[in-house]
C-alpha cells in the first residue's frame, strides 16, 4: 500500500490516516508513504515534515516515508498545486508501481495522482470534511478520478461526510463510512496525570478547566470561542482557559488581536488564557481538562478533539456541525453559535462531569482505534481483490 499526503501538518486527518497506516502495518500489510510537500507554512507555523509527530510515529513504526520535497506557503504557493515537474511525477511513479493500492489522504493529492503516464492502480481517498464545495479543484479532481475508474472508493469518516459528497455528485455506491476511533490504551483518564499537568501550569486541582485544541482557522470559529471564554471567566473566577494547535501561540499576531477585540474592557480576564500551541502529549491535557469545547461554524465532520477529550474525562461541548452531535450524545452538551449559551454549558458541564464519567466510560468501545482500523483493512481487502486478476485453469490436454 501506499499513501499519499499534500504534507505533514497538524490536523485531525493526518493524525486519523497516519494511526491508520501504523495499525494496518502492525497487522502485516507493508505500507509507505508518500508526501508531495516537506515542508508547510500554515496557521502561522512553520512545519517541517521531520518534527511533525504524525511523520515520527509512522517511521517508528516502520513505516517508509518520502518527500517530492516541496514547500508550501514558503516557496512555491504561486505555482499551480496540479503542475508537477519530471523529477517529481518520475519520484511518484516509482513509488506507486511499488504499490498494489493507493491510499489518497483526503482529495488534494488527487493533482498529483490524476497525472497522466503514471501507473495505473486502485486509489482510495480518505474523506475528512462536510463541506466538499469549499475544498477548491479537489473536488473535481475526485469526480475526475471516479469517472475514469482510478478512484474506486472513499471512505468517509462521518455520515455527514457521506451525505455532503453525495450531494455534491460523488455516486453514493463508491461512499463508504468508517467512524474515527483513537487508541484507548493512550487516551483515557489518568488522575496522576492530571494533578501533575495542572501543578506544571500552576492552575489548582479543584480550577474548572476548559480545553480547545484546534488549528488557527476560520472554521474554527476562533472569535467565537474567545467571546464564550470571556464570558465564562467572568463568571467563573477560579476557571482557565487553555489554546491548543497550529497557531495557538504567543507568535501567532492575528490570535492576539482577536483576544483584544473578544475581552476589550475585560482583558484581564485573558490573563487565565494559556496559549499551548503544538502539543505531543494530547492525552495529558485532556485529562487535565474538565470540558473539551469546540466551536466550528463549517467544515467539521467528526473531529478527532471531542473524542480524544471524552475519552481522557473531558465533557464534550460543541457547537452542531458534521457529527458533533451525535458523537457527544448522551455524553455531553450541543449549543448554538452563541457566546453566552457556550459559557453557560460549559459551567453545567464542570458541574456534571461526574455524573457524565459513567457514560464516558460505556462508550469507549464504539470509538476504538481497533475496530475503525479493522474496518480499513477488510475495504481495503476488497479492492485489492476485485483488481486482481482471477487466475484461470489451465484447458486440460
């Protein structure tokens, strides 16, 4: 098999299909990567496909990784995303007449893959979003794609994902949903940890804490969420607020002129805002939250935050877009897009999180990484099938 990502930066997708590719690997099938940039330049951040944790634990894995080596936003932004040089499509053809499947990590890299004189062989496209209509050429690159038989399945990982293609004119046949799941034996509730993260930060054990772990993007309704946070600290005295992702940082000045604006009068209540950036340890600031927040207006579809957040202990509140809702059902709080309704459930929701663990705990087993990586591989069995010649008999003499 081999995958092909745009690059190597932070995101929920990438996290997803690299978790992916390691459990298929540790399952026995032989995996690669491919990756058309090595170097991104996003939400503010300059990100280099070598420190990139999602680049790590594939290779530690034993997972092959290479780069055609561009650098987006940095270098080459105002070259055409489908123009690629011999050298590149030469790197890319190498890599795929290696390959009995190709994995494609969203339909970006459908530019590449759609060139022509490459090898021929079955691309599958992992669908992360709910808005196809707002992910630019790719769309018709997929729709290109199914059309002249390379794609022959995409696998969706929300059935808001599902319905948004269909509607978009992806033929449903080709559509297949696979939930996200996260690896339990990492992401669960850890009070050591907990106590140890909050000593670190110097915020008290018993401090109503709020996580939002998310890049610096409009759809993730950032302004939003600072308006919810300002009111919530005002009501809350001993409350923090922690920042999370690609762009949440002290670096970032467009984060900072939207906390000027979100608290005005009040910026001293942004004092109990912690901008952690990029993280690697995930699962010990979930469980040193008490509620995982997420405010997105568009795009989402089922947002690997909530369910790594519920599964360390943190009650999920958000806002309703792709599958949030259904994911936090019976586990946590669904709002509207309004400051003031988010504050308030978030406050219900430090206040209930007791109540709430055991639905928490019951739930895990419907989001195991296992059964999500299972589900790839037998759709993965089946297209390596149906491509593969059936050997006839010999005519007997």
């Amino acid at each position: 098999m081999l995958s092909v990502y745009e690059g190597f930066f932070s995101g929920g997708a990438r996290i997803v299909h690299s978790d992916v590719v390691r459990g298929l690997a540790e399952g026995g099938q032989s995996h690669q990567v491919l990756s058309i940039h090595g170097e991104v330049h996003r939400e503010a951040t300059r990100q280099r496909m070598e420190d990139d944790p999602c680049y790590r634990s594939l290779t530690a894995g034993g997972v092959a990784v290479t780069s055609l080596g561009r650098t987006a936003g940095l270098v080459d932004g105002s070259v055409a995303a489908s123009v690629f040089s011999g050298p590149e499509l030469a790197e890319t053809a190498r890599s795929m007449a290696a390959a009995d499947v190709i994995l494609s990590l969203k339909e970006q890299p459908l530019a590449l893959l759609n060139q022509g004189g490459l090898p021929r062989r079955p691309v599958v496209v992992g669908l992360h979003r709910s808005d196809p209509e707002n992910q630019g050429p790719a769309l018709d690159e997929l729709k290109a794609a199914i059309a002249d038989g390379t794609v022959v399945a995409c696998v969706c990982c929300a059935e808001s994902t599902r319905a948004a293609y269909e509607a978009a004119g992806i033929p449903g046949e080709v559509l297949h949903v696979i939930p996200n799941g996260v690896d339990l034996l990492r992401f669960r509730p850890d009070p050591a940890a907990r106590l140890a993260f909050r000593a670190s930060l110097g915020i008290p054990a018993a401090a109503p804490v709020i996580v939002f772990a998310a890049r610096y993007a409009t759809m993730k309704n950032v302004p939003l969420f600072l308006r919810a946070a300002r009111a919530f600290l005002a009501r809350e005295p001993e409350g923090h607020v922690l920042m999370c992702g690609a762009g949440m940082n002290e670096a970032n000045p467009a984060l900072w002129a939207d906390i000027e604006i979100a608290f005005g009068a009040d910026r001293h209540l942004a004092e109990r805002i912690r901008l952690l950036g990029v993280r690697r340890d995930m699962e010990t600031v979930y469980a040193g939250a008490d509620v995982v927040a997420l405010t997105s207006a568009s795009g989402e579809a089922a947002p690997l935050c909530l369910i790594e957040g519920m599964m360390c202990g943190a009650v999920p509140v958000t806002t309703d877009v792709g599958d949030s809702a259904e994911i936090v059902r019976g586990h946590g709080f669904v709002t509207p897009q309004d400051p003031e309704a988010i504050a308030l459930a978030w406050t219900a929701a430090v206040a209930g999180r007791a109540g709430l663990a055991p639905a928490l705990a019951a739930s895990r087993e419907r989001f195991s990484r296992t059964r999500m990586i299972a589900a790839y591989a037998a759709l993965l069995d089946d297209v390596h099938m149906q491509a593969s010649p059936v050997p006839t008999m010999p005519e007997p003499h």
